[in-house]
C-alpha cells in the first residue's frame, strides 16, 4: 500500500508535467484543445486516486518495510481477532480485529415476565459481577419487549455509570433494579368496617397475638380481592378466615 502511494506520486507529478506541457503548446498556437483537455482530466483521475490510496494508509502509517501497524479509529480494548499468521486479507472482507468501547457496554438482565411490569426505563440499577471485586450502578435505557418461551424472561438493557476498567463483554453478574412498588391486596373478607366507614384488618404480631391495624382501600373489589393503598407492608401476617371472631362488634367487606 505504501509503494502505491509512491507510485500514484509520481503518477501525478508525471501528468501535471503534461499538463504544463499542453498549457505551453497551446499559448505558442501549436496545441490542441483536445489534448489539454485529456491532460487536466488526467491530472483529476490521478489526484482523486492518489487521495484514495492516502485514506487507506493513514492506518498502517508512516515507514517502509513488510511490517504493517492497523491503528484503530477509536479507542477501546480488543474484543475479537480473527486474523491469523499467513492470513489474505482484501479490502471489504469481514474485519480482523474487533475492537469495543468498555464505556459504551450495556448489561443485558434476564427479567422474569411476572416482573417485568415492575421495571421502568431510567430506573437506577445496581450490578455486581463475580469475577470483580465491588459493584457499579447504571440505569434501564430498554426493556425487551419479546419474552423468551423456555425461561419466560425478557432482555432488560442497563446503561453503565463509570464502569471499572476491567468489564468486559460476556461477563456474569447479577443486577438489582429499582421497580415499582407492587399493589397490595387482599381478599375481601379479610376487610373489617366499624361504624359503616372506618376499615381495619388484624395483623399477626407475636404468636396469638393479633393487633388492630387501620387500611385505606381502592374502591372496587375485583375478583374477591380488594387493593389495599395504605396501612399495611409486605410481609404482614393478615388475618383473613375468622377475623370477624377477634372483633364481633365489626362487619365485613362484602
């Protein structure tokens, strides 16, 4: 490549020394416009090629010998390296080297279907991978939007905030996402209403021991079932088949 640039140099100089030729010719009257004509569209064809050629060395750069150097056009690491001692590589076959901004990856968490509409884009995620020491946090920039048919879990796509110099790609770690707070509910029964207006449901403190706890409700049960907006937390131990047995003066949801 680098004798090719040499050659289309003295290409070049060679035509513009026709050029000049056929410029003198035709101001002493004993040229053709024709030929100088021929001779500047010459000097075009080499210069656009020559500029051609330029292009493609400026990755192997300055010097002479057999000894190639590809520089890349970004910065990165290594991914991939297809090539191998010996190899033929002509222009416009597969790449050789494939070569990655770590700052640029993204994590793909596998997110099982039933949680999936509890993940929103832009929510903060928190990743920790094996075979590094510490953790790094990111957020959601895509949720897939196909479920897998086996594992039934969809590609959740996590940007990386400063990521550790040693990430690499096809690592495996695991990721806590930030989602939205599941509906409570619970069935209907477990629901007690005093005076006609305020609802309470009974809540498991201690082995046999049950305390009065206030809720506020949606206004429409569905399926048997009754969304509960406040006053009690996952977790809770809820009283739902005998409660009306620990308060006789209450009624039930119904």
């Amino acid at each position: 490549m680098r004798a090719a640039v040499a050659s289309g140099t003295a290409s070049l100089r060679e035509a513009h020394s026709a050029l000049d030729r056929q410029n003198r010719m035709m101001q002493q009257g004993v040229g053709t416009e024709r030929d100088r004509i021929a001779a500047e569209t010459r000097v075009s064809e080499l210069e656009a090629e020559l500029e051609r050629v330029q292009a493609d060395v400026t990755f192997i750069g300055v010097g002479s010998g057999t000894g190639v150097v590809l520089r890349s056009p970004i910065n990165g690491i290594v991914i991939s390296r297809r090539a191998n001692v010996g190899m033929t590589v002509q222009k416009g076959s597969d790449p050789i080297v494939e070569v990655g901004d770590p700052s640029a990856l993204l994590i793909v968490a596998d997110v099982f279907e039933r949680d999936l509409p509890l993940v929103r884009e832009a929510a903060r995620a928190h990743v920790q991978l094996s075979s590094l020491n510490g953790s790094f946090d990111g957020h959601v920039s895509s949720i897939g939007t196909v479920v897998a048919t086996g594992l039934r879990t969809a590609p959740v796509r996590i940007a990386v905030e400063h990521a550790p110099v040693a990430l690499r790609p096809g690592m495996f770690g695991r990721v806590q996402i930030e989602g939205v707070a599941r509906d409570l509910s619970l069935p209907t029964e477990a629901i007690l209403i005093k005076d006609g207006k305020e609802s309470f449901v009974y809540v498991e403190q201690d082995p046999l021991t049950f305390i009065r706890r206030p809720v506020v409700v949606a206004q429409h049960a569905e399926d048997g079932r009754v969304r509960i907006v406040s006053g009690i937390s996952p977790g809770d131990k809820v009283v739902v088949r005998g409660a009306l047995l620990l308060d006789g003066s209450a009624d039930q949801l119904l």
